[in-house]
C-alpha cells in the first residue's frame, strides 16, 4: 500500500542534511538527459540454470531485463536477490523457471498519463568511488492508484561470471521508488540513487569499467481506483560515460592532437640527427712539444664547410692566425695554433663557419690552462 510511500518521504527527509554535506565531496563524473522517447516493450526473461530461454524476436524497440537467480546453486558470482524477488513477484516456481525459462511481456500503453524529464549522473565520491543517480521531475497527468510503483535498473549490456557464462542484458541493480506525488499535475522534483555499496555487491565497478551499461526508468501503475498495472513509462538509455557523449569532433580532438605531437617529434629528432651529421666536429688539445701550441682537430660531415675566420679571447693571442680555408664532406685535418705566450688562464678559441646550404655557424673550444695539465702530470708522475 502507499503507506511507505510517507516512510520514504520520512527518510529522504532525514537524510537530506546529510546528503548535502556528502554532495561537496562528490563530482558529476558523466551525465546525459533521459530520453524524451518511451521504448515500448519491455521484456524480462527469467533464465534456467542451463542458461535456457524462450526464444523470441528482438526488435529495436524493446528493452530486455535478463533474470539469473542460480548463483548459490552454481557457484556464479552474479546477482540473484532481485531475480528471486522479480520471480517471487510473478508467482513463478523456480521448477518452472527451470525447465526451459520465462519470459513476461509489457507493452507500454499508448495513452501517455506521465510526463517525466530529468538527469541521469555517474557520481565520482571519495576514495574514487562511483554511483549513479537520477534527477528526475516526474507530473501526472492523472490521479494514479496507490500501486503505482517506479523502477530504476541498471543492466550490463554483456556480462561474465567466474565461470565464463556469458549474458547480455543482466540485470544487476533494481530499486524501486515510491517517493512521488500521484495527483494529476503535481510535479515531483526527485533524486533517486543507486548506491555504491548496492553496486559493489551486484558486482558493478563503474571505476574500472565505465561502458559497457545501461539503465531503465520503468513506470508500473493505473489510474487511481484501478487494479490493475500496466507499463505507464518506460526510459532506456546507455549510462553515460565521458566517451560516449562526445561529439565526432571532440571524440577526434586528442588524436589528432597526439598525431600533430607525433609529427613534430619525429621532424624534431630528424632536424637534430641531421644536424648532428652536418655540423663539423671540432676538438683541441695542447701539444706535448710546448705549453703555448695547441693542436686542432678539425672533422667535417656530410657537406662540405668552409672556416672563413679565427679568433682567440684574452689573454691568448695568436702568433699567426689560423689560415682560412674550405673542408670537403668527411675530411679530417689536424692544424697546429701557435701562441705568442702561454698563460695560466683558460683558452677560448672561436670559429666563424660556412656549412654549404646551412649557412653561418659559430664554433667555440674551451681548453684548460695547459700549466694546469702539467701539474696533472707531475702529480701522476710522482704517485707512479
């Protein structure tokens, strides 16, 4: 009767406060609106433990529920309190489920007596914790009876136990609601929830897997005073996750920016390992002959280059400039610098190049006083 209804306003109303200072901790990790169009059949079929059912024709219009109540009797991991509750509901004996499965039919009437708009959202809590919920505004547009019950649920499109059985279309979650107004044009502004710890224990981890399920608003009920209950509302929709409600455009976006990356990367490494083989190579080192005479080696690469200048920063001057001169692509030449004086100051030797379709480059060698040198020698002379 509808007297739980009253229980369910009593406990949304004790929990609202607590609700609210949990919501600042909560981010909307996905959502999308529920659909303005009503499926319109919905089919549950209750499965054998042989995983047998009748067969039937499937149309694009038709939301399926699959029903499996045999974990306890088959060791399978899946949910089966609200299949033993769903088939307890239709007074079928699970002899009968067995023998060769259950189907039950509804057509959703034709004559619209509801009005529904809303929300669905997969809610990132702490700990990295997800669940759903419904922001839904449901309006009669008639008195309803006192029966009149709401059912959300949540299937997995293609599910697999622990022993490989495979189903599409199981249900893993169902919640009923009754916390809505069902008098003609009185609209009811609701936040229903599929809970975190409902979903663990119906084996959903909207964490590591976030595709891959959908949901049904499904409305059973009557006009007020009547018995009977027919399928009033049915909503059917994919969950909504990050991918799936992207636009073509941005679906694309990260790779084409990844492919954009990749190019640049690549023209990056090939500009520097081509330049690594045209660059000449240019060493220095002083000369065992005397402290003031250094020894340059010079190593073109894969073109032709041309020293057009030297010059040599203070105190160093040179006695006799290096000569000017063009290098062909891979020829090594040692050359000899002569000093007017050597000092105990670093040495700072510039060249001014020409690399043939590179244009100007500048060279720079940086060799150690060489008094520095000699007193390396005298120390590994004197430890020998």
């Amino acid at each position: 009767m509808r007297g739980r209804w009253w229980s369910a306003l009593l406990l949304a109303a004790m929990l609202t406060p607590v609700l609210s200072s949990a919501a600042s901790t909560w981010s909307i990790h996905a959502h999308a609106p529920v659909p303005d169009e009503d499926a319109e059949v919905l089919r549950e079929t209750f499965l054998s433990a042989d995983m047998e059912a009748p067969s039937r024709p499937s149309k694009s219009a038709t939301v399926d529920w699959v029903w499996w109540s045999w974990s306890e009797s088959t060791g399978s991991d899946w949910p089966n309190d609200d299949a033993i509750y769903r088939q307890q509901h239709f007074n079928l004996s699970s002899s009968t489920v067995n023998a060769t499965g259950h189907q039950v039919e509804h057509r959703r009437i034709t004559t619209d007596l509801v009005d529904m708009s809303g929300r669905v959202n997969v809610v990132a809590a702490e700990d990295n914790v997800r669940f759903v919920t419904f922001e839904l505004d449901i309006t009669p547009g008639v008195n309803l009876s006192d029966q009149t019950l709401l059912y959300l649920v949540l299937t997995e499109d293609r599910a697999r136990d622990v022993h490989h059985r495979q189903i599409d279309h199981l249900v893993r979650e169902l919640r009923p609601e009754v916390a809505f107004s069902l008098k003609a044009d009185n609209t009811t502004s609701m936040t229903a929830m599929l809970a975190a710890d409902h979903l663990a224990a119906a084996g959903v981890d909207l964490t590591d897997q976030n595709t891959g399920w959908s949901y049904t608003i499904a409305l059973f009920g009557g006009r007020e005073g009547s018995e009977t209950s027919e399928l009033l509302l049915l909503k059917h929709d994919r969950l909504p996750a990050p991918t799936l409600h992207l636009t073509a455009a941005q679906k694309w976006l990260p790779l084409t920016i990844t492919a954009f990356a990749l190019v640049a990367m690549v023209s990056i490494v090939a500009a520097s390992s081509k330049r690594e083989r045209t660059v000449p190579v240019l060493k220095a080192r002083w000369t065992d002959i005397d402290r003031s005479i250094m020894t340059l080696t010079l190593e073109a690469g894969e073109v032709p280059f041309t020293v057009t200048q030297w010059s040599v920063q203070p105190p160093w001057s040179f006695r006799g400039r290096p000569p000017a001169r063009r290098f062909e692509a891979g020829e090594h030449v040692d050359v000899l610098v002569r000093f007017k004086s050597s000092h105990d100051a670093e040495c700072h030797l510039e060249s001014s190049i020409e690399i043939e379709d590179f244009g100007a480059w500048r060279q720079h060698v940086w060799l150690s006083s060489p008094f520095q040198r000699l007193e390396l020698d005298l120390e590994s002379s004197e430890t020998e």
